[in-house]
C-alpha cells in the first residue's frame, strides 16, 4: 500500500501553531516520523494561505526535503503557492493534490502538473459537487477528467483519481458508492489509472475513540475492490496491520480472517455475512456493527457500538 502520510495538516493546533512560528524542527520530526512509520510520500496541507502561500510553501519544502527524500504532496487550492512549491523541490517527483472537474481548475491545474512533471490528484467532483451514485463519479473521470489529461498530453501514469470519501456521519449513503466507484475505476482506462482515497475522511465528526476503527473497517473493504493507494497516517499501527494482514493473507489471528473476509466478500460482490463473525468476541462485534453502517444497513448515530 502506497500511503500518503497526512499529519502535515493545518486542522491540527499543534501543525498551526508550528506553522505560524516558522518553527522547522516541529515539521522535520513530523517528516521523519511519517516515513519511519512507512508514509511512501507525505501529504502537505496547509490551507489556501492566501496572503503567504508563495513565502510558506517554499520554505517547507526546503524543510522537509532537508530531513527526508519521499516525495511531497501539495494539498491546496492556491496553484500559485503550488508552483513556488514546486520550483523548490528537488528529490523525488511531487504531487499536487488537486483538481477537480470545475472548469476554472480543470483548465489551470493540470497545466501547471505537466509543466512541472507532477503527478496529479484528479477528484470526480464537478461544478455541483460531488455525486452520489458511483456511475456518476466515474463518468466525470471518464467524460471530464481524463479527455482533458489527454487533451494537454499528460502523462496518464502521473494521473491519480479520488473518487472521494465521505463521513459516515451524515453522508453514509455514499459508503457503498465509494466502494463501487473504486471497483468500476479500475477498468476506466487501459492502462487503469492509480486510485487514491482520504480514508480518514470517513470517521470526519465522529468521536475519536471510534475514528481508527471506522477507518480500519473502510480500508479492508476499499482493498477489497484492488485500492493500493491512499491518504492514510501512517502512525495508525493497528491501520497498518491490517493492510499488512490484508497484503499478506495472514489469516493467524481470528480478528485478522475477519478483515481478510471483509475483503474477500467484497471483492467477490458480497456484502459481509453475521456467520463471518465470532459473535463471543467484542472486537469482531465492533467490526460487524461497523460494517453495517459503513453499508448503510444501520443509521449511524455516535453511540452504534452500544446499540
């Protein structure tokens, strides 16, 4: 799994108060932590920095390139920051995260990708957001995204589409459309372009103690339909086993054939069943009722793992 560290995040206090104080080192332990931990590229969003944003993302490039040589993703609406960014790095091939369909970005940010041999986060999102039904998310691919990639002559092997995540707490309705959107994007184009995901978007507004395994559940199942990219923390090591679990087939625990279930089902077009479930023990009831909400079977609510 190819995971795009994401604690460089201006959400954080601790990222924002770091930021304001130019304070270096703050972000070199971040850097390097996220790669010790396995990040393969680290995902850098610091908000739109309207008034800053071609001071900062230069200087944190220089920062972070100066303690680790994965590549860097620059996550960002403000494409002029992006490009003096861009003109800093000088290790390994960056990304810019992103465009979407909206005619305004579709037409100036894969331009600025090709001039600088980025890849390119691509999100199936257009003018009137984002859709629910997954043909829908894979038709902006396929009518928008990618006619414009081929359009400039980009490199469809630096092109990574997001089919977008959503929280379940509120939007679980577009759980299972994810699951087939990633599915569907698979056969888009020959050769299929990269798919990528912001797991942790689908624990957003839930409480915290419930967010790692929201995140765990929605991972195996999203491995399931062939996802081998994602915007994950890579300090998550229960996250990490699991992929690993998954990867590897280690079927040695009872809570590890579970998670290869989830997957397998889900590959094969099945939904999880109850007989998969030890139901003696909490953690895999933990899973079962998660699965249910992360397949729209159960309303979530933030108490679901006492219902």
């Amino acid at each position: 799994m190819y995971i795009l560290g994401e604690n460089i995040h201006i959400i954080s206090d601790k990222v924002k108060e770091a930021l304001a104080a130019k304070n270096a080192r703050f972000f070199q332990e971040l850097a390097v932590k996220q790669v010790e931990a396995g990040a393969s590229a680290l995902d850098l969003n610091l908000g739109p920095r309207k008034k800053d944003g071609e001071e900062v993302f230069p200087w944190i490039v220089e920062t972070v390139e100066a303690v680790v040589d994965v590549p860097l993703s620059f996550d960002t609406t403000n494409l002029l920051g992006i490009e003096a960014g861009l003109k800093k790095i000088s290790k390994a091939q960056p990304i810019i995260n992103s465009t979407s369909a909206e005619p305004e970005r579709l037409e100036k940010v894969p331009l600025v990708a090709k001039k600088y041999d980025t890849r390119l986060i691509a999100l199936t999102m257009g003018a009137s957001g984002i859709p629910v039904a997954a043909d829908e998310r894979v038709n902006i691919a396929l009518e928008k995204l990618i006619p414009r990639m081929m359009e400039i002559d980009f490199p469809m092997q630096n092109l990574i589409i997001d089919p977008l995540v959503l929280t379940v707490s509120g939007c679980q309705e577009y759980c299972p459309q994810l699951i087939e959107a990633v599915r569907t994007l698979q056969y888009a184009w020959d050769p299929p372009p990269v798919i990528s995901v912001g797991l942790s978007n689908v624990s957003n507004a839930v409480p915290h103690e419930n967010r790692p395994l929201i995140n765990r559940v929605c991972c195996a199942m999203l491995m399931g339909v062939g996802l081998n990219m994602l915007i994950a923390d890579p300090l998550d090591k229960v996250l990490k086993e699991t992929i690993h679990i998954i990867e590897t087939r280690d079927d040695s625990t009872p809570v590890g054939r579970l998670y290869l279930k989830i997957a397998d089902r889900i590959s094969a077009m099945e939904e999880p069943a109850i007989d998969d479930v030890d139901l003696s023990d909490p953690e895999q009831v933990a899973i079962w009722k998660t699965i249910q909400i992360l397949l729209n079977k159960v309303i979530y609510a933030d108490s679901y793992l006492q219902q």
